[in-house]
C-alpha cells in the first residue's frame, strides 16, 4: 500500500511558530502580571502590617512623635496611607494602630481580567492594625 502524499503547499510549516505564539503569549501575560501586581500587593500589605506595629511599639513606651515619624517615613511601592489612628491607650492599657493605605496597580492585569474597575493604576486598599500592652 502507498503512502498518500500531501501537495507542497500543505506540508510547509512557515507560519506555525507564529500561530502558537499568538495563541500561548496572551496566557503568559496574565501569568507575568498577576504575579508582579499581586506580589507588590502582598509586599505592601507586610511593609503596612511592620509600620502599624512599629509605630504601635514607639506608643507603648510613650513616643507619640516617633510612632507619627515611622508612619511618615514608611516607604512602600506604589501605595500611599490615606488613613491613620494612633490610640496611646489612656483608658486602657493597650496601645493600638491602625493604617489604611491604598495600592495603585503597575499593569493592566485588572483591566485584562475585569476586577476592580478595570484600568491601568486601578487601586486596591491595605489595611493594618497593631495592638500592643502598654509598658
């Protein structure tokens, strides 16, 4: 029996590295993004969560300016604190901080997937709150 030949025309393979590229780069971008936006999300949240309890620890030793200088000088990646309450603990023995930021996303993964308004620089909120017993 005879192999069946297929004309030249079907046994050229010239655009197919093209095609899966097409095809697979789409999935490979969702990837790379939600990884870079989603791991500063999370850096961000633990560098809040380490600002609140900083400045929680410099209210229990009663440094009001210092726990306001810590959150002052927090540096973290595309977020800014819009919100902060520093209880120095006088009706209780307890010192309490409690940061609310807001993350500006650096890709275009929420516009790509729908979440969050979608758009480039879309925002997402980080809270953090410390309680620390007063010394």
């Amino acid at each position: 029996m005879k192999a069946i030949r297929l004309p030249h025309r079907f046994r050229r393979n010239e655009g197919v590295a093209a095609v899966e590229l097409a095809l697979v780069l789409p999935l490979l971008l969702v990837i790379l993004f939600g990884i870079i936006d989603f791991g500063l999300y999370f850096y961000n949240d633990l560098q809040l969560t380490h600002v609140a309890r900083d400045a929680a620890r410099h209210l229990t030793v009663g440094q009001e300016g210092d726990a306001d200088a810590a959150i002052d000088n927090a540096t973290l990646v595309s977020t800014t604190i819009t919100s902060r309450d520093l209880d120095a603990g006088s009706h209780a023995n307890d010192a309490t901080v409690t940061l609310t930021a807001t993350y500006q996303t650096l890709t275009p993964l929420p516009a790509m997937l729908g979440f969050f308004g979608g758009g480039l620089g879309s925002t997402m909120d980080i809270n953090a709150t410390a309680i620390m017993r007063r010394e």
